[in-house]
C-alpha cells in the first residue's frame, strides 16, 4: 500500500526520471518475494489527476541483496519500502526485521527504476494543485488513461481529475484528500488499512506516519515476527510435545 509521499522542488534529477528531493512511500501488508514486487509498477499523475505520468518498477536484485542481508527470503508484513529522488542520500538496504531495521530505501535510477516502455514516458514529479500515487498490477499500463490494473492509491486533488474520481470510486473517498498543497509537506495516512491522509511538514521518511498508522504497521510486525518461532523456541516446545508423550505412555501403562 502506499503510505506516504512527499511534494518537494519537482526538480527532476539528471537520468532518474524523479524529483530529486521527493520520495514515496510503501508499507507491505503480507509476505512478498521481491520477484512480486518485481512484478508491480508504480508512478504518479499530472497535476489535473486525469492521466498516468511517470511509471516505474523495483530493480529484484537491489530487492534479492535486501533480503539477502536480512537473511530471509520474503519482505515480512510492516515492511517499508522507500523510493526516493538522488537528493536524499545513499540507498538503505541494511534490512533486518529481527533487530528492528524494518525499512529499505530506493534511489530512483539505482533500486527503483523508469519502466522501459516508451508508451508513458513521464517524470515523477508531485503537483500543488493535485497527484494520485499509485501501483499497479499491469507491468506497465497499456496507455495513460488505463487504471484497470491499479491495486492501492492515495491522492490529493481540490478539483479531482479521472484517475483520482476512479481511485475514489475503487478504494474510498477517504483515498483521495479533498486539497491542494504546497512544497515541504507531504500526504501521509495516520490510519490503518483503511486511510485517514493528512498533510504532514517535512514528512516522516522511512517510519509509519504517527497514530493509527504506528499503532496498525507496529502490530504487522509483532504478527510477523511471533508467526516465526526462533529455532531454540521450537526445538523447546518439541521436547515439550515429547515429555507429554511419554508421560501419557507410562501413565497408560500402569492402567494396563
Ligand atoms: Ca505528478
Ligand atoms: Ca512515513
């Protein structure tokens, strides 16, 4: 899901299609490989919410080197994936949910790329006036009007254009903040899965958003890392199951 995004200069960096002092951010909700998210495209809009603008995609060996330092296979629930414009410093790929480094952070040209196709060819870029975020299940959308593929968004809009009217339609009104805004803030949702946005100054880059959304990303995380046991744990409630076992056997044996 998108989480977060965050409306600096606009001022595209050299080679990344992207501003370079923007970011967005995701939080992932259920266990995904990085040929998943491989697999996903993402991107803004115009400033009038009416067509797709810029469309990218996650680099899967940046992905496999983050899971690789994490030791694990699949990014876990509670994960945030940052992907930023050159501006805001090195990649963050020092991953480890098992000692509270829950969040990763993309470059733009680097782990988070422009999609090669041609067909929508923009720069991300937020608007004052409006944007939709978005991802997407079409690898990439077939024209720049098409949003048949989109699986989350969120946006801001005072006069909202069709692909921000869709995304209203498609996951809530609560999706699309009913507002302009300017440079130095960001759109950010302090609920859960279902979005309260809120315009937040200088953003909270790489951290849940504060209130619900703290509350709801700190519980993904307690489910995925307690459906996990640590070997020692399970190894102790084995021979748990083994001394019961044998206790009932004897027990059975003096009713013989
Ligand atoms: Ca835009
Ligand atoms: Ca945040």
């Amino acid at each position: 899901m998108v989480n977060e995004y965050y409306n600096g200069s606009a001022a595209v960096g050299t080679g990344t299609k992207m501003a370079r002092d923007e970011y967005i951010e995701f939080v992932i909700v259920e266990k995904t490989s990085s040929a998943s998210l491989a697999a996903l495209t993402f991107g803004d809009t115009n400033d009038a919410t009416s067509l797709l603008q810029g469309v990218f995609k996650f680099d899967q060996a940046t992905l496999d080197l983050a899971l690789s330092n994490a030791g694990i296979q699949q990014f876990l629930p509670g994960t945030i994936l940052v992907v930023k414009g050159a501006d805001l410093g090195s990649q963050q790929l020092g991953y480890s949910p098992g000692t509270g480094s829950w969040s990763i952070e993309l470059t733009a040209g680097q782990g988070a790329v422009d999609h090669s196709e041609r067909l929508i060819n923009g720069n991300i870029t937020i608007g004052n006036n409006g944007d939709v975020v978005w991802i997407s299940s079409s690898n990439p959308p077939s024209r720049n009007s098409d949003t048949s593929g989109l699986i989350h968004a969120i946006g801001h809009d005072s006069a909202p254009g069709l692909v921000a009217t869709t995304v209203s339609t498609a996951f809530g009104t609560e999706n699309i903040l009913n507002s302009t805004i300017t440079s130095g803030r960001s759109v950010s949702n302090v609920g859960n899965s279902t979005e309260s946005l809120q315009l937040t100054v200088g953003g909270t880059r790489g951290v849940a958003n504060g209130g619900g959304n703290s509350t709801w990303i700190n519980g993904l995380r307690g489910g995925s890392l307690s459906a996990v046991p640590e070997p020692s744990r399970g190894l102790l409630i084995l021979t748990g199951i083994l001394v019961i076992t044998c206790q009932r056997r004897r027990i059975g044996g003096q009713h013989v």
